[in-house]
C-alpha cells in the first residue's frame, strides 16, 4: 500500500513538476483558413498539465479531411494546426498520466506511439454508450484552434500535447512510419465501419471510393472473410489500387449506372451485395450503393463529413428489400485496436508500404497540400 501511494503524485508535487517543466521551443505550420499560404512559426511549448503527454511529432500523413479544410470544403476554427494521423516518440509524460497505453504496456519516454484521434470524458454518457469520439469535452488533434500557449496539437508541428484520456498505442519498430501514420484516422474509420456492418465472412461487399479508406476497408474485408469485394470509383488509377488492395472486381463510376448494377447483381450470384460501404462522399455513389443492395443489404456511409445534396432514396425499396443504413463518424477505443491488430499483421501482405506517394519536411508543407491536392495521391507523408 506504502509503494501505491507513493505512487501517486501529491498536489504539492504537481506543482513543482509543471514549473519544473521544459522550456523547448518547436516550429508549427499555421493554417489560416482556406486560400492563405501556411505560416511557419516558432513557439515555446507550454509546461505540460496532470496527465499530459508530451510527444516530439515523426511523421504525419495529410489526410483527406486535412485537405477537405485545405480547400474549404470543410470549416475548422482558424488558425489551426492541421494533420491528426501522426507518429511520435514520447517526450515527457506528466505525473496523473497513468504511463501505460491501451494495452496495458508501460510507456517510456523514447516510445514510439500513436493515439486516437480525440480524448473526451471516459465518464460521459457517449462515451459510457461506446461512443467516445462524441464523448463531453471532446479534443481532436489537428482541430483545435491554436491560441496562446495552446498551439501543439497537430500533426503539422515539432510537438504535440497529448491531452489526460487520449488512447494510446505504442509501436514496434518495426512498422514503416508512413504505415502507421494513417492507423488513427483512416485506419482505425475503417475498423469502425466493419464493426457497424457486423460480421463480414461469408459476405459480398461492395466499397465505393477507392481512396485510402476505401482500399484499407477492401483488404480488411478480405481478412475478414469477405466472399467478394467490388471496388467502384471514378479514377482509373484508384480502381488499380483497388485490386492491389483485395478487391475481386472493380467499377468505373464513369460507365453506365445500370450496367454497372447489372454486373454486381451477376457477381453477387444474382443476389446484390449484402454490404455496401461508401467511402466517397458522392451522392451518386451513396444512391447506387443503395441500388447495389440485396435484401437484407446493410449501406454503411464514413465519407460524406462535409455538406452534400440530400439524397433521393426510394423508402418502398427500403422497406421491402430490408435495408440498413448506418453512419460511422471516426471510431471508439476497440477499433483503434483492432486497426492496429489489422496493419501489424498485414501491412506487408498488401501494398500499404506504398500508400505515402510522395514525402515532405515541415517546412514544405506548403508543396504537400499543392502535390495532394493536384496529384489525388492516397497520402503525402511529412517527414520529420
Ligand atoms: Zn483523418
């Protein structure tokens, strides 16, 4: 009992570590809104709080949702520090932080980790119902207004604070920092959407968007015991990627709809598939989707996270075919380790290796966003 207690750190004590506290100053990539160049700035990293974690950033990938805001599809409170899928090494772990990650395993400073995307109130009624990513007092890493002294938490900076009840991984050496960076984001979105499609084996699947969500889900499905897996999408390119990544068969969006639908029905032995997963966005894609459904069929929407047009859905066909639909907005603690699970077996039997197409330092970030945004590659990596 003697040891537990002095264990915990006392008031007094967590005074004194947070004025003891380093004083390192790191460079982060201002994100002023939409149309304005990124600002490279230096800034003091604050002295951490109880249960903090300080992490030196190693590499990030640019998500689609980081170029969504690049582009002004999405709205962030500005100025921001973008990039959320991240790969660090722990710094400083702050007295209250109880220095294991999910797992159980003991973080040392020198390990290399990566976290969930948000940390919330573990005790709030979402996250007690399973839904931690809506949890109270709700933080997500690369969201955040940067104001002040609070400016290190995102991907595009030195550091990142990683704030009391953020889940954490650690990581082998051994898996590829441009492999891991997208296991809290795209990785762990995707574990999520097989959770909400339940049990896959035995199961024809149909993904439309072939983006790095869509790839991801089409070799975790194939892991998962999917019979058939189509890939739909309208880059040439992306339906490539689609087959390197597990699909069976693939569909381009830019041909006929109902011949498209006529050839799923054929593949999916006259039946439809039993799961479609839309990982586009794309109104067309979510109503064809629909119409791709057998009965029983189950839709699970992840990519429509910026505004679209309503859909035009038949309610008759719903009702009659006896059809799901279901949303999935980022992920809880289970899928984060299931994800992890997923890559550290996999990441070498599918072609994740080659997913960051290009990289680039900090102080390039600037060319990243331009090189994304021109090239629709499945990531750009910044390295550190
Ligand atoms: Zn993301």
């Amino acid at each position: 009992m003697k040891d537990n207690n002095e264990a915990l750190p006392q008031l007094n004590e967590l005074e004194i570590y947070v004025e003891a506290s380093t004083s390192r100053e790191g460079e982060i990539a201002l994100f002023k809104g939409p149309g304005q160049d990124f600002e490279l700035k230096m800034f003091k990293v604050r002295p951490l709080r109880p249960g903090e974690v300080l992490v030196k950033n190693v590499y990030t990938t640019i998500c689609g949702s980081d170029l969504h805001t690049y582009c002004g599809l999405r709205n962030e409170p500005c100025p921001t520090v973008l990039g959320h899928e991240i790969v660090g090494e722990v710094l400083e772990i702050a007295p209250g932080h109880p220095g294991i990650d999910l797992r159980g395993r003991q973080l040392e400073v020198g390990d290399r980790i990566t976290w969930t995307v948000f940390s919330s109130d573990p005790n709030s009624v979402n996250s007690l119902r399973g839904m931690p990513q809506k949890g109270d007092k709700l933080y997500k890493y690369g969201h955040v207004q940067a104001s002040g002294h609070e400016v290190f938490h995102g991907g595009l900076a030195t550091y990142c604070i990683l704030q009391p009840d953020t889940g954490i991984i650690k990581l082998a050496d051994t898996m590829p920092l441009p492999v891991a960076a997208t296991l809290n984001c795209s990785v762990s979105t995707v574990a999520g959407a097989l959770r909400m499609a339940g049990n896959i084996k035995g199961k024809t699947v149909l993904i439309t968007g072939m983006g790095h969500l869509g790839i991801t889900c089409a070799a975790m499905c194939r892991e998962a015991g999917a019979t058939w897996i189509g890939g739909a999408d309208v880059s040439a390119k992306r339906l490539n990627d689609a087959l390197s990544f597990g699909a069976d068969e693939v569909f381009d969006m830019n041909a006929d709809t109902d011949v498209l639908l006529r050839s799923i029905i054929a593949s999916t032995g006259g039946k439809g598939a039993d799961v479609v997963f839309d990982m586009s966005g794309a109104p067309d894609a979510m109503e064809f989707g629909i119409a791709g459904l057998g009965i029983g069929g189950c839709a699970i929407w992840v990519g429509a996270v910026f505004n679209t047009r309503p859909l035009q859905i038949d309610p008759e066909r719903i009702i009659r075919s006896l059809i799901t639909i279901r949303g999935i907005h980022n992920y809880n603690y289970e899928d984060f380790q299931y994800a992890f699970d997923f890559m550290d077996r996999n990441w070498q039997k599918y072609p994740f290796i080659e997913v960051v197409e290009k990289e680039f330092s900090l102080d390039e970030v600037e060319h990243a966003f331009v090189y994304a945004v021109a090239h629709k590659p499945l990531r750009v990596g910044i390295k550190f």
